[in-house]
C-alpha cells in the first residue's frame, strides 16, 4: 500500500497546563462531532499549546467560535498515514531535507495493525514546495 501524504489545514489553541484541561477542550468538539484527525500537545510559555487538524476545519471555526475557545489558523502542515516499515519517516524527512526545506516539527507513530502516522510542520513559505516535492496538490 502507498502512502498517503496529503496537505491539512491545523489550528493552534492555547490551553492551561492543569489537568483536565485538554479534556475540556476537546469535549465540545466530540459533542458537536467533529472529527479529528490528529492533535498534538506540548508544553509552552507555562501554558500548552495544542495543535489540532480537524477533518472538517469549517466545523471546528463554528464549534470553536461557540465555545469560546481561541484558536489561531487556520495554518498548513503534511499528513502522513501508510504502511509501518523500517525507515518510513527516515525517508520522508530525507526528500524534504534532499529539497533543502527545513522542518520546524514532526510527530510520526505507529498506528497498528501495521500502519503508522505521521505529521510533518514546515514554514508557511515552504508548504507548496514541500507538497510539489511529494508530487501533492494543496487542500
């Protein structure tokens, strides 16, 4: 099976760094259903900041808005989702470096029944390069 690599629009939220809060935050969300196809938290500024790629990025603006939760996008990243094997994200990451486009972050995991996931940041201005060099139109 081939990978799957296609360009995501992604919100960035800042959340408290107390337990629970992301549970908050998220709760709406699966209320209203909205899909998620990936989210990403890490600690920053003694705050979390939580990078969420909806499925449906209109719906999760309105729910968002609703809520009252203060999302900043929406911005670009890569969505990866294939077949696990030694080295995938070796390889993706070395295209991009063989371009001369620098990541500013990558999550990759496996995800099971032999696939794996991956999400790769770029700069906004490296975006279209970095689709053109997986041969990918922008969504």
């Amino acid at each position: 099976m081939a990978d799957l690599i296609r360009t995501a629009q992604y919100f960035k939220v800042q959340i408290a760094d107390k337990p629970g809060t992301l549970g908050g935050m998220l709760a709406p969300l699966r209320e209203e259903g909205v899909n998620l196809l990936a989210v990403h938290a890490f600690p920053r500024n003694r705050r979390t900041q939580v990078d969420v790629v909806p499925e449906d990025p209109t719906a999760f603006k309105n729910v968002a808005k609703a809520h009252k939760l203060k999302a900043q996008g929406p911005k670009m990243c890569l969505l990866v989702d294939g077949e696990d094997r030694p080295g995938v994200l070796a390889d993706l990451t070395d295209r991009l470096g063989s371009a001369r486009i620098n990541m500013t972050a990558v999550t990759g995991l496996a995800a099971g029944q032999g696939r794996f996931g991956a999400i790769l940041w770029v700069k906004p201005q490296d975006v279209k390069k970095a689709a053109k060099v997986f041969g990918i139109g922008l969504s």
